[in-house]
C-alpha cells in the first residue's frame, strides 16, 4: 500500500483486536496561489487589525468568542477550550455492523485506506469477514484532539474507514421547500426513461478532469516560458424555451450520436 501513514489505531469489538495504519485516501490537488507584491514578488503577511483604528492588535489580546443566538459575545479561553479536547487514544470502537445501504451517501464525509499494523493475519481475516456479510463497521475514536464517527467496510480484500458526518450536520429533504409544477404527462416519462436508458454507460472516473485546473496550469506554464495567452470572450447565451418533450428528444438524439461516435 502506497503511501505514508498519517495515523496508528486499533479497531476493537468484543474481544478482538486490529492493529492498523491510516492512509489519505485522497489528496489535494487544487492549484494553490501566494499572494505577492507586485513591485518586487515578495510574500505579503496577514495581520489582525482592529477595524475601526486600523491597529494592530497584539497576539496576547486576541480571544476567541462564540456570538449566541441573541447576539450575546462569550469570550473563551484556549485552556478552557483544551480541556473539552477528547482523551487521546488509539482505540478504534466498532459498536455494530449494518447493511451498507442502511447508511445514506449524503453521511459520507472524507475516505482513507487502513492497512494492517504488525498483525496482518487479523487485519486481512476482518477484510475478508465484512466483504463476505456484507456489511459496515460503525466506528468511533479520536484522532489529533478530535472526535469522529466513521463506516467501516472492505474494498478489494483491504480496509477502508469513511468519516460520517454528525446528524445535526445532515439536511433532511423535507426541509426544501417543496417544488411546484404540473404533472407529467404519460410520453414525457416514458421518454425520459428511454434517456436514462439511452446514457447508460460503465463509470470511468478518468474521463473526468478538473478542467478549470488544467487550464490555469496550462496558463501558467506558458507565461513561464515567457508566451502571451489570449482569452476568447465567452458568449452569453439566451436560454431558449422549449417544451419538454422538446429537449427530451433532442438529448436522446444527442445520447445516439454519442454512443455511435464512442463505438467507432
């Protein structure tokens, strides 16, 4: 398993007990900018000014408030704040096993691959036990002074623990307001089916690119060998109106095309 771990635990349930390492299962690749000064390219600083003089304001007089409901400001303190930091420990707490469909996507928050930590007999029987019921792990631990819950499932004979975010985090749908128009027609649903059918298609994640990342870097890399880059203006296009049934036609001709240009 490539990589460097960023993290040692233990899962444990009942009286069995995993050593693992913790891998990111993604990284980030955004295009990250310093801010300079445009005289002479040297890095600007941040500091924190009072906003109605403009002074700085010194380190050691700079608190941390939580603004309440009523626009009351309580000040805390960092200790008071590291006291209500979680224990540390490496204990990785799994409290039940659910069908993977009991936990819905919008839960999901951030993936990382686990390895086996010395143990690898352990660690690759678990792999094997969860893909073979088909199930996923709840978990609970504590990871660099924060708590977290987490699913626990197996991917290819290998571990993997997806953070869950926390229920007050989640937007239930009924909260949306609810959409009003009238109901469809009987043509309308069925050709929006045969659309459905018409993209059916095996998923390729490496079809898919950051496109406004490639073409900051492509700029980047021209004006570093010292070449100019000229921008098209972007037309605004009017929206057209059309029926339904309309753009359904059109993008399920627009679907047939593809697929034919795709099997060439």
């Amino acid at each position: 398993m490539a990589g460097r771990a960023i993290w040692k635990g233990v899962i444990r349930f009942g009286s069995i007990s995993v050593p693992v390492k913790l891998y990111s299962a993604v990284e980030d690749r955004k295009i990250h900018f310093r801010l300079l000064h445009q005289k002479d390219q040297t890095p600007v600083s941040q500091k924190m000014v009072h906003p109605n003089t403009g002074e700085p304001v010194p380190h050691e007089e700079i608190r941390r408030g939580y603004e309440t409901g009523d626009g009351e400001i309580v000040l805390l303190d960092d200790e008071e704040l590291q006291s209500l930091e979680p224990e540390a420990s490496r204990d990785i707490e799994i409290t039940r096993f659910v069908d993977p469909d009991r936990i819905n996507h919008q839960w999901y928050d951030r993936p990382y691959y686990m390895g086996p930590d010395s143990d690898a007999k352990s660690y690759f029987a678990l792999a094997k036990a969860l893909e073979k019921e088909r199930k996923e792990g709840f978990a609970r631990w504590s990871m660099r002074k924060k708590r977290y819950i987490g699913a626990l499932l197996a991917e290819n004979g290998y571990l993997k623990m997806i953070t869950l975010r926390y229920a007050d985090e989640i937007v239930d749908v009924s909260e949306l307001p609810r959409p009003v128009s009238r109901p469809f027609e009987k043509q309308e649903i069925q050709m929006a089916e045969q659309l459905v059918r018409a993209l059916e298609a095996d998923f390729d994640p490496s079809a898919y690119r950051d496109e406004y990342r490639d073409r900051v870097q492509a700029l980047v890399e021209t004006k570093a060998r010292g070449g100019t880059v000229t921008f098209e203006k972007i037309k605004e296009k009017k929206p057209e109106v059309v029926s339904l049934a309309d753009m359904l036609k059109k993008s399920i001709q627009r679907a047939k095309e593809e697929r034919k240009i795709a099997r060439a």
